[in-house]
C-alpha cells in the first residue's frame, strides 16, 4: 500500500491512521466492499472512526511522543514536501508519526508497505543486483531503527536506487552496533538521530565507509532540543530562521548549553551547520551536502587502467609491470589522490583499446572497469551514450573534436611529373600543336619563297624547337613572311618560359599545393586513398551505431586492416602513402601541429567531452565531481595546460630549403637519355651514309681529314 494525502487532515489520511491502528489496511472509499447491503455500514463506522482519529490529533501535541514531534522539525527544518514513514509493524511511534506528519502544511505523508524479498545475507546490501523487497517510494525516508529486526528490514530496503536517497534513521545510543553489519557508501545520504531516554534530547550523527571492506567512520553533525512551552501556547507550523551558520543567538539562550548531552558536542569544522528554532523544539543541523564533504578516504586502494596518449597521458614504467601516470591526466589523478589520501596501482590496459562494445561483451579500458578489474579509467575517454550506460564519467576535463589526418604533398611525390606538371594536358596538347604549325609554316615558307634558303623540314622543326627552348639558328629570315614564323615561334618561347618558370620555382619553393579533399566525403569517393581510425575508440561507436548514410557507408566499407592499433601507429602509416586517419584534433596539434609533412582537411566531426570513468553507482563520483570543479575554479587545469609545451608551425609560410636529388633526378635522367639517343642517330645516320656512297667516291675513303 502506498498512500499520499496532503496535510489538513484529510479524509485518506485518517482513514489510514484507523485502519492501521485497527490492524487493518483501510484504503478509504476505494475499498469499501463491493456488496451494496453492507456498504452503509461501513460508512457510518468508517466516519465514526475519523471523528475519533480527529479528536486524538487535537491533542497530540499534548500526549506527543518527543522523538514523533523532532521528526516533524526535521522535515519543516528542510521544507521536505514528500515523506515516507517506514515500520516493520504498526505501532505507536508509526501512527504518531504519521499524526505529526500530516499536521504539517504542505507535506504529502505516505506509510508504503514493504514486501520482502529474499536477500543474500553473504553479499549484504552491496551495490551488487541482486533480489531487492518491493518498496516505492518518493522524498524522505523516516524510519525507526532500535531492534535487530528493523535493522534486517532497513538492510534489506537500502540496496540499489535507496542507496542515494535521504533517510532519516530515528534510534539509540547503540546504533553504530546496529549498523554495523550494513554497508553505508560514502555516497550514502543518512542522518541519525540518538536520542536521550526521555526522547527530548537528539544528537545527530552521519556514518560511512570509504569502501566495502573498511570500517564505518562516524561523526557528529547536529544537535536537536524539546523547547517547553506554555499548555495554551500556539504552536507555529512554520520555522523561525535564524541568519547566522553558528547558532550565537541561540547558544546565548542556552537552548543547547544547558543539556549535557549536546552542551559538549565536538561537530567538525567542515560541517556547514545552520540553527532554528522551530515548532517543537530548536535544531541545528548541516545544510550542506555531505558526500561533498567525506575527502578522507584514508585506506581506500584504487586500481586504474591507462593507456599512454602523450602529452595527455605520459605512462613511465616500473619492473613489476605498474605504471605511473603522468601529463595533464596524470596531474588531475595525482591531484585527487592528494586531496582525499588513497593509494593506487595503475596498469595500462590489457588489450590497448579504449572503450567499445564487441559482440555484447566491453573491450578496452571500459571493459575493465565494468568487469570490476579497475576501480577507475585514467584517459582522456570520449563520454558517450552507450559508454555511460555501463559506467559513471566525471565532469569534463578535456574537450575537442575529430578531424582527418593526411600525409601533405611533397616535390618527391612527383619525381616523373616534378617538370611537366606545371602545365595541365591541355596545355601541353595546345602547346605541341603550335610547335608543329610554326614548323610546319617555317618549311612552306622555305620552299615557296623565292629570297629565302630552303630547309629540310626535320631542320624547320628542329629551328622552332630551339627557339621555345631559347636557342637561335643559322637559317637567315629574308622575307616578312619568314620573319613572321620566326617571331612567333619567339613569342610562344617567350609565353611558355614564363609561366613555366615562375611556376616550376615556386612549387621547388613552396612545395605543390594541397590536394583538393575538403571532408570526409571528398576521402571516402577518392579510390586510391584508404580511410581509418584508432581501433577501439568511439569512433567505431559514431560510425556503427550512426544514422548518418555517408557514415553507415563508411563502415561498411572498412576492413579490419584499414584500422590503426594506436595513433602513434596511425599517423606512421599516414607518412608513408596514401592512408587517410580520423583523428582527436588536440591530439595532432599538440603531436604533430609541427610536423610540416600531415595536415588535417578541414572538416570537424564528432564533438566530445572526455574524463575519467569510474564503474556504475560509484559513490566516489559525487566527491571527484565536486574536486574536479575545485580544481577547474582554482585555476590549476589552466596552468597545467599551460605547463604543455608542444608548438605548431606554421606550413604555408615561405621558406627556401635545399632541393634533393629526388627532385632534379628526373631532369638528370632524361638529359641522359637523351644523350644515348643521339649516339644511338649517330650510329643509326652513319649506316644510312655508308649504305648511300657511291662506289666511284670509296677511293676518297682512305685519304686522311686534312
């Protein structure tokens, strides 16, 4: 059963209260027996019992269990709007709860009925799953812990989501032996209140365990005080605050000094108390948040799994196999470490992934953490949806994006074309067809001109040859139609040379420009260039999981071999050819932001915020949350970026560097090409002149060349 009412003494309320107290579980209208004979019976006893419940509720405040009347100034203390009263049984304590309660503007009261379940006394209530009792509840928990079997019914209930609920634990001088068989994570959201005999008197308390396996620390934080007052005073249900953390208008009344059981009470200068006094009696409690506050997490062992990703994360290695983090992570992780006083042992990962999922089963540091083999992953891990499904991230601490990391082009990629690729086909096609018209032109004009020598038309390709090549010639130009070829032949020298020239200096100079790819989608439709990316990263979680067509297109396409182990690895086989790899950008800058011989195309992808990961429910995360802030506020993130040293350079400045020889060696070759093909005519033009001589000269061939 799981009742809500707001306060006024409604009718739901009441007739909860008298079911309960009747021992039975009275629901109002909705349960009234489905037989019309009795139905008006059941109303006239069901209104009998609201005027009877009502008249007691006149005079509670007169006949009020004491430790009743402190739960009500606990919740009007925190304007608490829902409560749920918990109880083994019906009792006393439970029905004047509920009675305080309900008197109280604005607060919807519900008494849940807890089912139990079968538990597994060996695990406790670890965050482990397992069998949980049936309990719905929303708000406060108030319960009463005094006996061994509500200690067993609180156990059983503080397990999974109740874990990081707010409770409120009414007991004893002995409820650290009552709690010590439970295990309280430091996330753990409890206060108990140990209340003197007479029950007008509490001290308020807080216990926690830094992990499973070590014992409760417990301490004071809060103090509470029956105030008496007059039989006819009203009382306020609304509190009466007071502006001051430290309670000195309140302590000069003596309202705390003259109790000794709270006169003495030592509440640790980290506690952010507040005191009021309120409807019942005076409260001084913490209004801060207390898993913030538990730094001391002396005797807690923490296992990490690395990866190095310099200069993020720098990994120096020991004989036994562990490793010390170093870099901008390793800083913050150290940082954590001082702070709250743990020890630690980090490894790098077994298998160098980062964090993808595999056939339902996690790989990569991910997997580590949720098979329970590290208690934290110390990389700068992309957050991701279906990351932090399986595990807790903490706040950002690095952000960036991805980009695609290419090898630049360089004069020694064209070492056949270093020369000719300063015109485009159809410029040299363009080029040759003049050449051969103006030979062709130069021998018309040799032969059909009266005043000018004539050429062999291999001599008048050969003159316009060596005028694009800036040579000159023996031929003598008579005629306005000769002297016209042969200023033209010039011209188009003239023209050639220098477009020619000032482009062939300035890629010797500069280096070729960049290939024409913007994105990814220039990459992926370029058949010679292979695209991929880190193995194990979220990259294979944007691409597999993605809507995206191009990127559903993309991985299709990928083989196993097109994936790089590491980006160390990656960026290598990026260097020598034509490999495409999607990369962190803050990774190439701070890496290869200098290296003139890769560039990144200039398309981001997949913006991500990276942490740390710690496994799921970890009641560390609150407190790392609140230091990482701290840390961020305080300017340390800032100045340990700055203590980074990585530069970039600036590739398209103008700067001259050396030609090598892979450059000028296809010049080289082909002049001495060229030189084997002219003794090759030269062997070839004396067959011919030997074949040819006439026989009446052969007596000429034996007198020596004067």
């Amino acid at each position: 059963m799981d009742q809500y009412g707001k306060g006024g003494g409604t009718r739901e309320k009441v007739e909860e209260v008298a079911g309960r107290e009747g021992g039975k579980a009275w629901t109002g209208s909705r349960r009234a027996s489905k037989d019309p004979s009795i139905r008006p019976k059941m109303k006239s006893l069901l209104w009998f019992v609201t005027s009877l419940v009502a008249l007691e509720m006149s005079l509670a405040e007169v006949h009020a269990i004491p430790k009743t009347s402190f739960v009500r100034d606990f919740v009007n203390f925190y304007r608490i709007s829902r409560v749920c009263v918990i109880s083994p049984d019906t009792n006393p304590w439970l029905s004047e709860t509920l009675r305080q309660l309900i008197r109280f503007p604005g607060c919807f009261t519900s008494a849940p009925g807890v089912r139990k379940g079968a538990s597994n006394p060996a695990s406790g209530n670890a965050t482990r799953p397992h069998p949980a009792p049936r309990f719905s509840c929303r708000g406060l928990r108030v319960m009463r812990l005094g006996t061994p079997s509500e200690r067993e019914l609180f156990k059983e209930i503080f397990i999974g989501e109740e874990i990081r609920q707010r409770w409120l634990l009414v007991s004893g001088s002995d409820f650290p032996q009552l709690l010590e068989p439970v295990y309280l994570p430091l996330s753990n959201m409890i206060t108990i209140a140990n209340f003197s005999s007479d029950g007008k008197v509490a001290t308020l308390w807080e216990s926690y365990q830094v992990s499973e396996h070590l014992e409760q620390r417990t301490q004071p934080v809060g103090r509470w005080v029956s105030i008496a007052r007059p039989p006819h005073a009203r009382t306020d249900t609304h509190a009466q605050f007071e502006s001051a953390t430290a309670g000195e208008k309140l302590a000069a009344e003596g309202v705390f000094s003259s109790h000794p059981l709270v006169a003495g009470l030592a509440i640790p200068k980290v506690v952010r108390v507040e005191r009021r006094r309120l409807g019942v009696g005076a409260l001084e409690a913490p209004v801060d948040d207390p898993p913030l506050r538990r730094r001391d997490l002396t005797g807690l062992h923490v296992r990490c799994t690395t990866v190095e990703y310099e200069p993020l994360v720098v990994l120096k290695h020991h004989l036994d196999g562990t490793v010390r983090v170093k870099g901008l992570f390793g800083k913050v992780f150290d940082a954590l470490r001082e702070i709250t006083n743990f020890t630690s042992t980090c490894r790098r990962v077994r298998d160098g992934q980062w964090g993808v999922e595999v056939g339902g089963e996690w790989r990569g540091m991910v997997g580590e953490v949720v098979d329970g083999t590290a208690d934290v992953a110390v990389a700068p891990l992309a957050i991701t949806l279906e990351r932090s499904a399986v595990a807790e991230f903490l706040l950002n601490v690095v952000a960036s994006s991805y980009g695609i990391a290419m090898r630049r082009p360089s004069n020694e990629d064209y070492m056949w074309t270093v020369y000719t690729k300063q015109f485009e086909r159809g410029v040299w096609g363009m080029m040759v067809t003049v050449a051969l018209a103006l030979g062709a032109a130069l021998y018309v004009v040799s032969r059909w001109s009266k005043n000018e020598c004539e050429a062999h038309l291999s001599e008048s390709f050969f003159t316009v040859v060596g005028f694009l090549f800036g040579q000159g010639t023996t031929l003598g130009f008579h005629t306005v139609a000769g002297r016209t070829v042969m200023l033209t032949a010039l011209l188009l020298q003239l023209i050639s040379l220098a477009y020619y020239t000032s482009n062939m200096v300035s890629a010797l100079t500069v280096g070729p420009s960049l290939p024409a790819l913007n994105d990814l989608r220039d990459v992926h439709n370029d058949p010679a260039i292979t695209f991929g990316f880190v193995k194990g990263t979220a990259n294979t979680i944007d691409f597999r999981d993605s809507s995206n067509p191009l990127l559903q297109e993309v991985w299709r396409n990928i083989e196993e071999e097109d994936l790089s182990p590491t980006a160390p690895a990656g960026m290598e086989r990026v260097r020598e050819g034509d490999y495409a790899l999607m990369l962190w950008e803050l990774f190439f800058d701070m890496n290869y932001g200098h290296d003139c011989r890769v560039f990144m195309l200039p398309a981001r992808y997949f913006s991500t915020y990276t942490s740390f990961a710690l496994p799921r429910d970890s009641p560390l995360v609150p407190l790392m949350n609140k230091l990482i802030l701290d840390i961020v506020s305080s300017g340390l993130l800032r100045k340990w970026w700055t203590e980074l040293s990585y530069s970039t350079t600036d590739c398209s400045a103008l700067e001259a560097t050396p030609i090598e020889l892979k450059t000028v060696l296809t010049p080289f070759l082909l002049l001495g090409l060229s030189a084997l093909v002219s003794l090759g005519i030269l062997a070839a033009e004396r067959s011919l002149c030997q074949t040819r001589t006439p026989a009446s000269l052969k007596k000429y061939s034996s007198v020596p060349k004067e």
